[in-house]
C-alpha cells in the first residue's frame, strides 16, 4: 500500500519513522503548503497539498499527519473517510479487543487495553496509556505519558497535555484542553481549560449559552477570549 503524508512538520517526521519501522507501506508522497512546486527526493514526491488530486487511487492512502486537532478535522472532511490509513508503531501494544477509528495514529510504546475505543484521526502519543472500557472521541490528542484510567470518557477534539492523569469514570467533554501534568479528578463541560493537580479551570472560550446561540463556529471565532478563572467567578 501506498501512503500519502498530509503535513511535514515535526509530527510528520515521527509518523514516517512509524512507517519506516512498520515496513509494510510505502511512503509516496508528502504534500506541504509550505512548497510551491512539486519535486522528488529519496524516491518520494514533495509537493502543495492540492497535488493529491492527482495521486489518489485504489492502492492509496492518506494519512493528515498535522498535529492540531481543528486544523486536521478541517483537512480530513476534504476526503472520503475510505482513504485514511489507520498507523499504528510495533512497539505499541494494543489489545485485541480494543477498536481504533480510521486515520488514527498509535505511536511507540503507549498502550490500549481491553475494550477501549478510540475514534477517527486521534493521536495516541509515546508512552500514553488508555486504559480498559476508556472511549476517545475523533480529533483527539493524547500527549506523550498520559494516564486514562478505566472507563474515561474523552469527547471530540480533547487535547490532553504531556503527562496528565484522568481517574477512573470521569469524562472530558469535547475540545477542552487539559494542561500538562494536570490530574483530573471530576467531570469537565465542553471547552474546558484546565490546568493544576488536582486540575482547575483556568479559562473558557466563551460562556456555554453564547456558543449554543452562535452555533458550532463561535469555538473557532472566540477561543482565544480570556474569561475569570473558576475561583474568580461569582
């Protein structure tokens, strides 16, 4: 099979040591907007993004190998979901009965065990450990070394810093982003911010009933709004 890498920053690079080390896919192209014109190197093709319109076939697959989750979400609904590879390193444990989503990457040493479940285009990073009955949303991150014990919920788009633990049941709701080393102790609402041990909020993007007037968009368009932190608040 042959594999085409959305993306050449320093995500890309581990991916294709990934590939390398697998041995069964080869690497045909690697496609960046930060080239303007198409050239070959080492028997692979490097070129824009919209060179892919004329590389794809049946023997073809993709991988959006960018490591921020809106932006890869936003690259994957550009293509059918039938031509995503799904990666996973060989020193990488992952139960036989754990179900991992299309365009997924698991990568050296982290582990998924029993019955978890983890969605489309996530990345399971070095050393990260997801635990038993645990479920990943699609477009999630889970840094190097992180810790989801049994039966955590994560929803769509979380990014779960280096490090950080979540006990046992608890659920992070989608695109909230928890800092590194935080431990998690309780159940997060959507677009949460948290950092600390045990974890606290440290912002929102903007208050939950402003998002539900606005629609889906408003995340992108007032993420970056800073609101009181949770001690601060009356």
């Amino acid at each position: 099979m042959k594999l085409i890498l959305i993306g050449n920053g320093g995500h890309s690079r581990v991916i294709q040591d990934i590939i390398t080390a697998r041995g069964k896919e080869k690497l045909a192209a690697i496609l960046d907007e930060k080239y303007s014109y198409g050239f070959i190197e080492n028997n692979i093709y490097f070129g824009p993004v919209k060179d892919i319109e004329h590389m794809i076939d049946d023997s073809t697959k993709i991988v959006v190998a960018i490591g921020n989750n809106e932006t890869r979400k936003r690259l994957t609904q550009k293509f059918k979901r039938r031509q995503f590879a799904t990666l996973i390193h060989p020193a990488a444990m992952v139960s036989p009965s754990a179900s991992i989503g299309k365009g997924t990457i698991i990568m050296a040493h982290a582990v998924v065990n029993a019955a978890a479940k983890v969605g489309e285009h996530c990345i399971i990073n070095t050393a990260s450990i997801v635990e038993h009955d645990s479920k990943i949303g699609d477009y999630s991150h889970i840094c190097p070394n992180v810790t989801l014990t049994g039966q955590v919920s994560i929803g769509e788009g979380v990014d779960m810093g280096a490090s950080s633990t979540v006990i046992p049941g608890i659920t992070i709701d989608q695109w909230s982003v928890i800092g590194a080393g935080s431990t998690v102790i309780r159940d997060l609402p959507s677009y949460s911010r948290v950092a600390g041990s045990p974890a606290r909020s440290i912002k929102k993007a903007v208050p939950f009933k402003f998002l539900h007037r606005t629609g889906g968009d408003a995340f992108e368009r007032f993420k970056d709004i800073p609101l009181p932190t949770a001690h601060d608040r009356k």
